[in-house]
C-alpha cells in the first residue's frame, strides 16, 4: 500500500510541476482582424505588458477574414493550455446571429478571459468631401447612392453604419466590407469609397493629419482624443450610442488558474499609467474586470446584437 501510494504521488508530481510552471514557454496572441485596426492595437499593446508580468514573450499573429470568424474557429481548436489565445471584438457577439453557422459557438467554445478596452465608433470621409458634419452629410446625400467601409460584414462599425446612414438617415446607403479597419480607412483616403466607419484608434492619427475628415463619433459625448468631432446625437438623432471593445479569449476548458493568472496580469496593466495612457491617446478606455464580469457582459452582448441583426435585416452565409 505503501509503494502504491508514492507511485501515485509520483505520478500526479509533473502534472502539479506543470500548472505550476506556466507559462513554460511564449505564448501566442491571434487576432481576428488586419494589423492597425482596434483588436490590432489593443492586442499589441496588451501583449507587450503582459511580458513584462508573466516573463514569457508574447506573439502577435494576425489571422483576418470571415468578420473575425476565422481567427476565432482556429482557437476555439486549440488547446486550452494558455498558450494560444485569442484577441477579438464586440464582433464575436455579433457573428452568433449574423452568420447562420460562424463554425463555432461563442458561449461554449471559449473562455472568457479579459475584457481589455472599448472605443466609440467613427464615420469618416476623404478629404474632398464637402460636408463638415454628419447631419450635413446626410442633407446633402439625400437622393444618392453612398457606399461606405467597414472592417467587415457584422463587425460593430457596419452595423453603426448601416442604421445611422440608411435606417435613420434614410441614405441609400451601400456597404463595401474590408478584411480590418486599416484597408476600410486606406479604401477611403485613397477615394475608392466615401466614407468608412471604423473603431475609433486607427482613425486617430489618420484624422489628426487632415488625410481622412471625421464627420461623427458614436459615444454619447465627444471623445477627448478627437473634441473637435461632433457625435451622431449632434447629428440630430438624440442618445445614439455605440462602441467596439476587445477582449481575450482562451479555447474552451482552459484551466481556472490559468485563466486567474491571466486576467490579474492584464487588469495589472489595464490599471497602471501608461497602458491606460497609451490606450487613451488612441481613443480607447481600459476596461478592467473579472473573468466572470467579462462572461456575463458577453451574454448580454450576444442577445443585444441578436436583436441589432434582426432589425436591421443584415445577414452573412
């Protein structure tokens, strides 16, 4: 009995070593959309924190396409080990209604792990339009066809997009989907769409410049990394409000003190100066929680944007 019992001892050791031991090795960031657009930016700077509080080096891939779809049914493949993970939007509660099979079931093949940050929307155009506001857009558009980016079809700027243009501006309003923000806002600076309504951040540095024209913002107040952009509500259409966040996610049945260890690095970093700063100057807002917070608020989101998708008609094969 004896021997059987430190046979056993032994046996379970090297599983107790490796709990205790990770992260052994670097961990892998996939993000469901093309570098520069708000899950780039936000997963990039998590990333690089994150690396100074779990000791290991943090990798960041991009795997675009399908509106996050394809990024997202890769992970959920994974092992749920912690060292592949997934960073995504408010488009992953999207593509629960909007596709009628996204190749994966986003309350049970993920972990919740982190709710990072989470910006207004924004709908610019390039330069040369004439209008200096979304209400006069909109005036002067009354008749026309407008076609307009996005970082693909379902993702929260299309869906912004959509209703604010066609359902509330009565716009015959056209959609282009893009593979991320950055080609939407590239489409429109180059003048091959007019308009595009984005996450905020990558449009930050791109208004600042004068190489895009910011017409609205779709916080409720105007955001203080661009004050002089006026928002939808100003526009005429009063308590419009709509926001992308960005999270992180793990394959499904990724272990308790994994998914503790990861959520207190993160909301470490969420927390401290200059992560929050740097997000700030993108215009995102840290949006520390816990897992569980995180798994609740994702509920509602899945149910919030299943009605969105029904009432604007919006659809994806």
């Amino acid at each position: 009995m004896k021997r059987r019992s430190i046979l056993l001892a032994g046996a379970a050791a090297p599983l107790f070593v490796r709990a205790q031991a990770w992260p052994a090795k670097p961990l892998r960031f996939v993000v469901s959309f093309a570098p520069g657009g708000p899950a780039d930016i936000v997963g990039r700077l998590v990333a690089q924190a994150l690396q100074e509080r779990l000791g290991q080096q943090v990798v960041v891939e991009n795997r675009a396409g399908a509106g996050g779809n394809i990024a997202a049914k890769y992970v959920a493949g994974q092992p749920a080990d912690g060292y592949t993970l997934l960073v995504t939007t408010s488009s992953m509660a999207v593509n629960q209604t909007l596709y009628k099979d996204p190749g994966y079931d986003v309350l049970r093949d993920f972990t919740p792990v982190a709710n990072l940050a989470a910006s207004p929307n924004i709908i610019v155009a390039h330069p040369s339009e004439p209008a200096a506001d979304l209400k006069a857009f909109i005036a002067s558009h009354k008749g026309k066809q407008v076609s307009y980016g996005s970082a693909g079809v379902g993702s929260t700027p299309h869906l912004t997009a959509d209703h604010v243009l066609r359902v509330l501006g009565k716009l015959d309003a056209v959609h282009v989907p893009f593979q991320g923000a950055a080609p939407a806002l590239n489409a429109t600076l180059a003048n091959q769409v007019p308009l595009a309504s984005v996450a905020l951040p990558p449009a930050v540095p791109l208004v600042k410049a004068g190489k895009v024209k910011a017409l609205a913002v779709t916080s409720l107040k105007r955001t203080p990394s661009l004050p002089q952009v006026p928002t939808v509500a100003e526009a005429g259409f009063p308590d419009f409000e709509d926001y992308t966040w960005s999270g992180l996610f793990g394959p499904a049945g990724l272990p308790a003190d994994i998914v503790r260890r990861l959520n207190e690095a993160c909301n470490d970093a969420l927390k401290g100066s200059d992560l929050r700063d740097r997000l700030a100057a993108a215009g995102l807002e840290a949006t520390p929680g816990t897992p569980a917070e995180f798994a609740d608020y994702l509920k509602r989101e899945v149910a919030k944007w299943g009605g969105i998708v029904k009432s604007t008609g919006v659809s994806q094969q």
